[in-house]
C-alpha cells in the first residue's frame, strides 16, 4: 500500500537525488551532505564505544560538523524543506543553536514580501519555529496561514503543508484568529491548484469538529464541501490518468467519509465486499457475512515490514481463540503486487487477483498464518476506517459494531484479550 506506508527511510530519498556521479573535488551538495550525514550517524549507532558519553560525543561531531558545512544563503526553498525534515540536526546543541538563527535570518525577510515566494518563506518559517517550539510558533503559523501569496502555493506541491499548519493552527491559536484565518484561506483556492495537495485536509476537517465553538462546525462542513467539489472537478479537468489519479481520489474519499468515520466507534462498520477470501469453500464474500462472531480486522499490506513481523504477534490470538466465535482476518488492498518478503527484496508482479492470491498465499504458507486472509479494494475500507497506515487494527463485535481502532496485537495483547473476552460474555449474556 504504498500510499499508507511511510516505510521510505530518508536516507534513501536523499541518495535518490545524488543524481550522476559524486562531486570530487567540488563542493558537495546538499543532497551529499545530507546523506553522509545519515551514513555517519548509522556507525556512530552500530558503533562499539566504552561509554555513552563517547557515544553522544561521537555523535555530537557529526551533527555539528554538518551545520557548519552548510551555506543556507546558498539552499534552494525545496532543500530548506529537506533540511526541516531532520528535527534531530536542528534541536541538536549547540549545532541547532547556530542553524536556527542563520535560517530565521535568510527567511524573514523573503517572507515580508507578498509574492508566492514570500508565502513559501513564510510557510519554511513556521515549519521551522513549529519544530523548535518557539514562543514565535503560534504568530508565524497565523501569518503563513494569512500570507497574501499563501493561495498560490496549491499551483504545485508546497500548498499540501498549509493544511498541516492549519490544523496546528486550530489547536493552538485563540479559536477566533485560527477560524479566520482557515476562512480567508478557503476564500482564495485557486482554480488551477495541484490535487496533490490534499494530505491533511480530512485530518483538519476533523480538528474543526472537534474544537466545539461557534463557526468551526460551520467552517468544517464548508471546507469539506468547497474542496470535494473542487477537487473532482479539478481532477476530471486535468484527464488524469490511474496511475496520477489514484493519490488524490483517495484523500478526496477521506474526506467524504470523515464524518461516519469521526463516530465510528459505537458504529456498525461500513461493509466491505472481498475481492478473494482465502477459504473458498467457506462461501465469505463480504464483512457482512460474519456476523455473529467478534472480528478482529488486522489492514495490513505487502509492502509493509512491519506487517510481516506482525503475524506473530496475531498467531496467539489465532490459537487462543480457535474455538471461540472470534475471526482474524488480515486484510490488504488490491495491490497488483505482491512483497514476499519484509525487506522487499523478492516482489512479484499480479496483475489478476488469482496471482495476487496466489502469492499472498505464499505469505500465509511463510508465516504458518491459520487464520483467514482477503483482498479488497482499498477505496472502498481505507477511508471508512480510517487506515492511514498499516498495521492498523478493527474490532467488530457480533453485531458488526466498531468497538475500537486504537489497539495494535504488537504492544496491546492482554488490552485486545480482555476486549474479546469481554465481547464473548456478553453474547453468552444476551444469546
């Protein structure tokens, strides 16, 4: 699932973008720097030293020989951004005493200006005094937020931060100057903006509706509305083709489905139709069909390490419960692959949902899984539920009711016991 599955370490983004051949005896760049940085704090972490101290120190050397290498004069926005991205260099002493003044002092000015690229200096500003947890944060989010140019970020993918501010912005500035500023914002989408930019917009949609004063609710249903509308509309516009279009339908359908979700738990969970079941001969082909037992729902997909390692952890559940009325059942999007392993290293491709069976088969016969596996389109459960990444975890009662979403069988196994058990005695209490 790649859209879910924030599995990419950076370190490989940055030596994505080392491009051609490595400087010699020219300046690195910043992509370099970057990555070597990550590379020397990968030994100082598998490095074997006497004392913690020399440990801290070694890593101290690192951080702080980076900083000074680095000409923020010289960074491009797009670097700053990536230079964001790595909180431990910037909160480090003293090295990120020295980067956060250099950096306050190449962006302030920018952001004076009422151009887009004094927006996207304003936004790079309050990103950073958000990361240092400042006395400047809430006042810088506000003025990225209201930045005459702030609008015209959404024409590529700068705009997409905006929400995330926003929704900062809600939390921890006065309700009024958050709803107003969110109220200009919205006034001033710009027809041409990048559907890309819509990651946090249902995570925002949600904020407002939980802040629980005059406007906001007002607010909310009128950002879910404008950007449901536009975002279609725009899409169908740009004749996007599935491979571009996949990303934006799907944070669209978040935010369609953000209001069932916001009270799902104490729901009856939305259905879901399978597109294969693991068991043929059991005749299941839809989330409907198993009612009456407690289901533990396990959304996990291929491509994530993390769901691989977590069968173990199902495994007990799966014996504990074997002749109880409780179903697990480990359930991936239709992915047209297929990872067969945690470290990616074997993948096959599935074009027809019998191979992706087949090879999710593989996974079971791998892992000893006894308990059933599915398929299903992810459009149709992802939103509902609410799956923004994987492993993730629903428990249904015997009457199809969300009883929780929170709990993870690696770190909550006695928690998701007692729920089961629970759930089980009330059934014998009410037959």
């Amino acid at each position: 699932m790649r859209h879910l599955l924030p599995t990419v370490l950076l370190a490989a983004v940055f030596a994505a973008c080392l491009g051609a051949g490595a400087a010699t005896d020219q300046q690195p760049t910043f992509e370099q720097t970057m990555q070597r940085m990550l590379e020397r704090l990968d030994e100082v972490d598998k490095g074997d030293f006497p004392t913690r101290e020399e440990r801290r120190a070694r890593g101290d050397a690192v951080f702080i020989e980076t900083a000074n290498s680095l000409d923020l004069d010289a960074l491009t926005f797009d670097e700053i951004g990536m230079l964001l991205q790595r909180p431990r260099l910037l909160l480090h002493q003293p090295s990120g005493h020295d980067l956060r003044p250099r950096l306050r002092e190449r962006l302030r000015p920018l952001a004076a200006n009422n151009t887009a690229e004094g927006a996207h200096a304003a936004l790079l500003l309050a990103r950073l005094e958000n990361i240092v947890a400042s006395d400047e944060t809430t006042p810088a989010l506000l003025r990225a937020i209201t930045h005459p140019g702030a609008a015209t970020l959404w024409s590529d993918h700068r705009g997409d931060p905006l929400w995330g501010l926003c929704n900062r912005a809600v939390r921890d500035a006065p309700p009024t100057a958050a709803l107003d500023a969110i109220s200009a914002l919205l006034d001033n989408v710009p027809p041409d903006f990048e559907p890309g930019n819509f990651s946090s917009i249902d995570n925002l949609y949600e904020s407002l509706i939980g802040l629980r004063v005059d406007r906001a609710a007002a607010l909310a249903q009128r950002l879910r509305d404008t950007m449901l509308a536009l975002g279609r509309e725009r899409i169908e516009a740009l004749g996007l083709d599935e491979d571009d279009r996949w990303w934006p339908e799907l944070r669209l359908a978040f935010l369609e489905h953000a209001p069932v979700r916001i009270s799902l738990v104490g729901s009856t969970g939305p259905d879901i139709e399978f597109y294969w079941w693991s068991d043929e001969d059991e005749g299941v082909t839809r989330l409907a069909d198993l009612r009456g037992h407690v289901v533990i729902l396990s959304f996990w997909s291929s491509d994530c390490g993390f769901c691989h390692f977590n069968f173990e952890s199902l495994a007990p559940l799966a014996e504990r419960y074997r002749d109880k009325p409780v179903r697990i059942v480990s359930l991936a999007p239709r992915n047209g692959y297929v990872m067969l392993d945690p470290y990616g290293e074997e993948t096959v491709t599935t074009p027809s949902i019998a191979e992706e069976a087949e090879a999710t088969r593989q996974i079971m016969r791998e892992h000893s899984a006894s308990w059933p596996f599915a398929i299903a389109e992810k459009l149709e459960y992802v939103p509902h539920y609410g799956v923004r990444g994987v492993p993730r975890m629903a428990v249904l009662d015997q009457r199809g009711v969300v009883r929780t979403l929170e709990l993870d069988a690696r770190v909550h196994k006695e928690a998701i016991i007692e729920l089961i058990d629970s759930l089980l005695a009330e059934q014998v209490a009410h037959p």
